[in-house]
C-alpha cells in the first residue's frame, strides 16, 4: 500500500476573528498593493472577508489606498510640517507653565523621522568631528 500524501497549500486556513493574521494582511497589502483580497486572504490563510475588515480599518472609511501612497511619498514633508505647527503652537503661557516636555520630545522626534526618511544624518558622529579637528591642526602646523 502506498503512503499517504498530503498536499501543500500556501499557508494553512485560518478563521475567525482575532486570528493574528491582521499584521501579515497589511504587510501584504503594503508591499504587493496590486493583489486583491482574495489573493492576500489565500496568501496569508485566512478568508477573504477576514481581509476586506482587516484592509477597511487599516484605511478607514475615509481614506483611500491611493491617499496612503500619497502619504508614504511625502511623509518627510509632512513631518516637517507637523513639528513646525506643535513648535509654533508654543506660547507664553506654555513656557510659563513649563509643561513643554511632550512637545518638545514630538518635535525632536518628528525632526529625527523627517532627517532619516531624506537619508540624513540623525546624529552627530564625535569621533569623526574630533578627528576632522585634528586633520584641521595638521594642515595648519604644516603651513608656513
């Protein structure tokens, strides 16, 4: 008698709510956005009503895939613009009041997001300033 095979499917089949499969549909979603629902529901196991209520909370009612796109090209920009109105939102009275932590820590925050999202630096590096120092006195002690 031959052994009994068992065939392979793409992930095992998951139902219900609260399943866990949540993170892997927006991943999917997000890295494969031309997939449709039942192809990310047979992707990570899970039915494709299970996807449709997954995907409508993680848009919203009033947002759009294309407005997420939008948002995800100009997010840097966006941070930039939400450090400056909590920065500027900063009054006389809030100094006085001196209950700035949450703010500023926001701002510093959102000024570190914006900087790695261009590719620039988000923190100083000492030892390259204070051996950029260091060549600076070598080319000034070789000078006439």
């Amino acid at each position: 008698m031959a052994p009994k095979v068992t065939p392979v499917v793409d992930a095992p089949k998951v139902s219900g709510r609260h399943t866990g499969v949540a993170p892997a549909i927006r991943r999917a979603k997000m890295r494969y956005p031309e997939l449709s629902e039942a192809q990310i529901a047979k992707r990570v196991g899970c039915d494709p009503a299970n996807v449709h209520r997954v995907l409508a909370r993680f848009l919203g009612d009033k947002h759009t895939e294309s407005d997420l796109r939008e948002f995800q090209e100009n997010k840097a920009d966006i941070f930039d613009a939400l450090q400056h109105r909590m920065v500027m939102s900063i009054t006389d009275e809030d100094i006085a009041k001196a209950q700035l932590l949450p703010r500023v820590t926001a701002s510093a925050i959102l000024e570190d997001k914006a900087r790695t999202i261009r590719g620039q630096a988000t923190q100083v590096n000492v030892t390259v300033l204070l051996d950029a120092v260091q060549a600076i006195r070598e080319m000034r002690q070789r000078e006439p």
